[in-house]
C-alpha cells in the first residue's frame, strides 16, 4: 500500500508544480475576472450621474413620487423641472443636464413623450425618469402597489408536484446541476492530456523496467490514476474557491440581485458527487489503457477524442433531452456509462429523475469504473515491454493463446 502512495503522491507533484499548470490554473480564473471587470466597466460607461431635466406640460409628474418606495440605488440622478422648453434647451446647451423629456399637453391621448439630448444620456437615467412616469400615475394607490409595479414582474413557474420551481430571480440555482455536468466536461477535456500519457513517459525514456520491477502493475495504475484525480480536484477547488468568491463580492458588493439568490442545494450537489466521481474515475482508467496501447506522446494526444466526443454526445441531443426530460432516450443516455454524467446533470436542471435511475446509473458506473482499472493493468501488463508495437484489442480483451 505504501508503494501505491508513493506512486500517486509522484505523479501528483510532478504535475502541480510544473510551471504550465499553475498558467493554466491562474489563467481561467485571471480571464473570468478580466471579462467580468469589463463587463462592470462597459455598463459604468453607460450611466451618467449628470442631472436630468424635464417640462412637464401635461402635469402628470408629481415631483416626490420618488418617495413612494424608498430608493435604494446609490447613483441616483438629480432631476430638474423647467417651466418651458426653452429654458431646458438652454441648460442642455450649457452643460447643466445631460438631456430633458418633453412631455407635451396632449400625453393622456396620445402617450407621447419626447427625449432631447445632444450626447445620448445614460441608462440609469432614463431608467429613474420612467420610474418616476409610473410612480406618478400611480399616486392614487397605495406604496406597495406603486413598489410592485415599479419593480415588474416576477413569473414563477412551479411542477405540479411543487418539488421544483423556476422563476426570474433564482434562475441560477436552477442551472447549477447543469453547470456541473459542464464543469465536469471542462475538467475531463483539461485532464485528458495528463492521463493519456501516463505511462508514455516512461515508456520513451526507458524507466518502464525499473518501475516494473519494484511495484505491480494494478499498485502503478492506481496510483497514477489517484494523482491524476488529485490533480484534476486541485483545479477543481481554485475553480469553485473563485467562483464562490466572485459570487460573494458580486451579491455583497455590486449589489447583483441573481447573485443575491444564489444558494446550494445540498442535496443535488451529493447526488451530482455520487455520479460525477466514479464517472471521472471510469473515464481516466480507459484514457489510461488506451495510453498505454500507444507508442508516442503524439499519438496518445491524437486519440483523445475517441472518449470526448462520447461524452459530448447529450449536449448534441440536448434539445430533445429538455423538453422530453424522461423519455427512453433520456432514460437510456442516463444508464449508459459514457453518458450518464453529462445526461443526468442536465435532466436533474429540469425535472426530477426517479431515484431508481440514479441508483442504477451510479452502481454501473461504480462496476464500469473498477472494470477500466482492471483493463488499464491488463493493457499495462501485456503491452509495457512492447516499444514501438500496438498492442491489439483482441490482445487486451480476449486471452492470450500459446503457439
């Protein structure tokens, strides 16, 4: 057992502190950042905190319907009335506002209203003026009417079962087990590198024999298997440590309200570890057999896609997936190994699957994923000594006959 610590432990460190891994793992979290930051910075641009004014020459605006419900944003921008329309024009010329609305005599009948600007005005806003239309027809009703109807609508769509609901606001909570069949993805096309060529390494610079001769090959397989997934969890936890931070600062700081929302459901995320864990182990032992049939690096990279492309295969069918979310094709995708991760992950986004599914689909890919590791020894055992040779499938599956 000892020796299949070492292994693991060994293949982990070689991994986590080459220089291109860190890039990598600093990298997606660095660029996230960057295209959020610009995102804030593109909308900061579209406001402007520059007073708005407005003639109200069908008197429909009451100057403090403002305070019907209190006004929580912190860019609130100074609104000013004029008497006429050539007095706004002149403030407008002199830089005093940023634009003013012309609301003319007849809006009752023709609910027209006109923006002037010379420089369009920033969305903040506008948004505050309108606001300020509707609190202002609405003067006449109480404050929590004039609140609800300011804020919108907020459409909640719930099953018939109540077990599930989807509304506006908690959109994201909603999606979540589908993100995790996605990071999953994500994780299996960033790992397939490092598993593919596990054992190639060793094999091009000869240090196979030694290997051999201290340690069995079941120890050497399931200790690189275990670094490889320690490494992919490495990843994994900077990822959601980000996420989480990113989520925290957006909600606290920025005020984003499906941010607020945003909360975990402890029991989705254990039913996405039962069936993501032995997936990935599954997975990365048949990446490792088959990495260990080849001969070079190169051609280990270049047969990555006979397991990814397997995998993507849901999100090919995932339109009919969603919207028949329990239909024999879906039921099939979810007990079928390859595609069980990713098809699960995205039923469970949009309906409740029956626990007998993923009972079944977990135990088979328990069984799958101790039958990968089993035919990643064979591989290793049968072909280690094979330089420059492939090692064929009827040699890895079937026995080996004597002549």
């Amino acid at each position: 057992m000892s020796k299949f610590w070492q292994v693991a432990r060994y293949e982990y460190r070689k991994h986590v502190f080459k220089r291109s891994f860190l890039l990598v793992l600093f990298s997606v979290p660095a660029m996230l950042a960057l295209m959020i930051g610009m995102g804030f910075l593109i909308t900061s641009l579209e406001d402007n905190d520059d007073p708005l004014g407005y003639v109200d020459q069908a008197g429909v605006l009451v100057e403090d319907a403002g305070a019907l419900p209190p006004d929580e944003t912190e860019d609130w921008v100074p609104l000013i009335s004029y008497p006429d329309e050539e007095q706004a024009r002149a403030a407008l010329d002199a830089g005093q506002i940023q634009a003013y609305y012309l609301i003319p005599v007849d809006y009752q009948e023709s609910l027209r209203v006109e923006l002037v600007y010379n420089q369009e005005p920033g969305e903040n806003a506008t948004a505050q003026f309108w606001d300020l239309m509707q609190l202002s027809l609405l003067t006449d009703q109480p404050s929590q009417i004039a609140r609800r109807v300011v804020e919108g609508s907020d459409m909640i769509a719930r099953s018939v079962d109540g077990s599930r609901q989807l509304s506006e606001n908690d959109w994201i909570n909603t999606l979540l087990p589908f993100l995790t069949g996605l990071a999953f993805l994500v994780l299996i096309f960033m790992s397939s590198g490092y598993l593919m060529q596990a054992l190639v390494e060793e094999k091009e610079n000869r240090t196979i024999e030694i290997l051999v001769t201290s340690t069995s090959p079941g120890t050497l397989i399931g200790g690189k298997v275990l670094g490889i997934v320690g490494v992919t969890l490495t990843q994994l936890l900077a990822w959601v440590a980000f996420v989480v931070l990113a989520v925290w600062v957006g909600g606290t700081y920025f005020e984003i309200t499906w941010l607020q929302n945003v909360h975990l459901d402890g029991n989705t995320m254990a039913l996405m570890a039962m069936v993501l864990a032995p997936a990935y182990i599954f997975v990365a032992a048949l990446m490792i057999a088959v990495g260990t049939t080849v001969s070079d690096a190169q051609e280990a990279q270049q047969m990555t896609g006979l397991f990814t492309l397997p995998i993507m295969m849901p999100y090919w069918l995932a339109a009919a997936i969603i919207q028949s979310p329990n239909s024999p094709l879906a039921v099939g995708l979810s007990l079928f190994p390859i595609t069980a991760p990713a098809t699960l992950t995205m039923r469970t986004a949009f309906t409740q699957v029956p626990m007998w599914q993923i009972g079944t689909s977990v135990a088979l890919l328990t069984i799958f994923a101790l039958g990968a590791l089993w035919l990643a020894g064979r591989a290793f055992r049968l072909g280690m000594l094979r330089y420059g040779k492939r090692l064929r499938l009827s040699e890895l599956i079937g026995r080996t006959r004597k002549r």
